[in-house]
C-alpha cells in the first residue's frame, strides 16, 4: 500500500471519528446527559424534530462530479461541499445560491467542516493534505 493512500486512507478515519464523537455528543445533549467531557457552558439543546414528516426543501446542484462531503455552518446559514473535481463550494442556506468556490487542492475534496464559530472551514484531501480557509471580512 503506497503512502499516499495511507494518509488519504487516515484522513477519512479521523473525519469518520470526528463525525461519531459529534454524533454521540448531540445525543448525549438531547438525552439531557452531561458527561464530565462535555463544558456545560457549550452545550446547545437539540431541538426536537420529527424527520417521519420530512419535505424536501431544495436540491443543490450544477456539480461536474460527485459530492463527497458536505458540513451545515454552525449558523445554519452555510453550507460546504467537498467535491471530485478538487474544489469546495460554499452556498447559503436563506438564498440557496453559490456563494464562493474554494480551490488549492489537486485530488478528491474528501471531507469538509466548519469550526465553531463558522469562520474557519478545514478541508481533507485525497492529495494528502488538510487545508484550513479562514473567512474573509466583508462590510
């Protein structure tokens, strides 16, 4: 097995663990249950929601390749998508419109997620790289 596909192998998995530490955490906040892990001061209450009644509310497209990963902004008025043709687009959730196409990588956008307070996107790679983008200031 080359390297390269090691480290491309080993950056998926830790988006995989990433991905089941927060899943386990929304959970744990739902149920209402604190373990010593969690701050008190950062936890957010899950809203109750019935996915059984689900509506679509848009599709997102225009893509020339597949989408490998996609990450909600904690603001949940963004989102990013990792695509197969190297590049990350960011789109907003009130206008469902492109809002900016990142590139710098050379391979596969395998994984995407903003940081807490939705000004840094970290992005994994197929090219064995994790690129951080930081928002720019806009008036």
């Amino acid at each position: 097995m080359s390297q390269n596909h090691r480290n491309s192998n080993l950056i998926y998995l830790l988006g995989a663990i990433a991905g089941i530490v927060s899943a386990i955490v929304t959970v744990l906040t739902y149920l209402e249950i604190k373990p010593s892990f969690i701050n008190p001061s950062v936890v957010i209450s899950a809203p109750r929601v019935d996915w059984k009644k689900a509506t679509l509310a848009t599709t997102l497209g225009g893509y020339s390749g597949s989408v490998y990963s996609v990450a909600i902004g904690p603001d949940g008025k963004t989102v990013a998508s990792g695509r197969r043709d190297d590049t990350i687009t960011i789109w907003s959730l009130e206008t469902f419109r492109e809002i900016a196409t990142l590139t710098g990588h050379s391979s596969i956008v395998g994984s995407v997620a903003f940081s807490p307070d939705g000004k840094t996107l970290a992005s994994g790679s197929q090219d064995d790289t994790i690129k951080i983008w930081r928002a720019g200031v806009s008036n």
